[in-house]
C-alpha cells in the first residue's frame, strides 16, 4: 500500500510538472518543437526504473539514474540512463513519423484541391 500511495505522489507530481512545461512551450511556435519538448519531458519524469539497491521497488528512471550517479560511491547510472536514452530516442523517431505522415497527407489534400 505504502508503495502505491508513493507512485500516487509521484504521478500526481509528474502531472502538475507537466502542466507547467505545457505552460511554458505553449509559445513554442514549431508543433514538431513543441509536441517533442512536451513528450520528452513525460518520458523523463514517469518512465519508471527499477532501484538497484532494493530490489522489487521502482522510481522514475531520471532519479535513480540521479541517485546512483551522484550519491551512491559504486553506484552506476548507466544503466537508467540507457534506458532514458532509448525511450526518448523512441518517442522523438515517433513524433518524427507522425510529423512526416502528416506533412505528406497535408501536401496531398492541398494538391487535390489545386487539381480537383
């Protein structure tokens, strides 16, 4: 129970973190830019990583990765940060397709009706 009213604090946190990046990249005038500042940032502070130190609990990926880095003396945060690595590496090759998919479905219906 302590660990679920724990992940609750952290998603209720993550969540009013997210609502202040929205905020803030609301002025962002690039969608692409925008939409990719906006994922990241929910990557980096919901993705869950496993605590190296007490096996069987988790926390968001970028504190463990902290934690590990900074505070433990043989500590290693390479292996949360992989993980951050490739779930932003995922979401941005994501964001990239969906802007493309789009680019090319716009340029389409602006071509049928020119031609249409």
């Amino acid at each position: 129970m302590d660990e679920l009213i724990a992940w609750g604090v952290v998603v209720l946190a993550g969540l009013g973190a997210l609502a202040g990046v929205f905020v803030l990249s609301r002025r962002i005038g690039s969608p692409l830019v925008r939409s990719s500042v906006r994922c990241l940032a929910t990557v980096w502070l919901l993705l869950p990583w496993s605590i190296q130190v007490v096996p069987g609990h988790y926390a968001p990926a970028f504190l463990v990765a902290l934690f590990e880095g900074v505070f433990r003396a043989d500590g290693s945060a390479r292996a949360p940060l992989i993980g951050l690595g490739l779930a932003s590496a995922a979401v941005l090759s994501l964001l990239l397709i969906v802007s493309l998919v789009r680019r090319r479905s716009a340029a389409a219906a602006a071509e049928e009706r020119t031609t249409g």
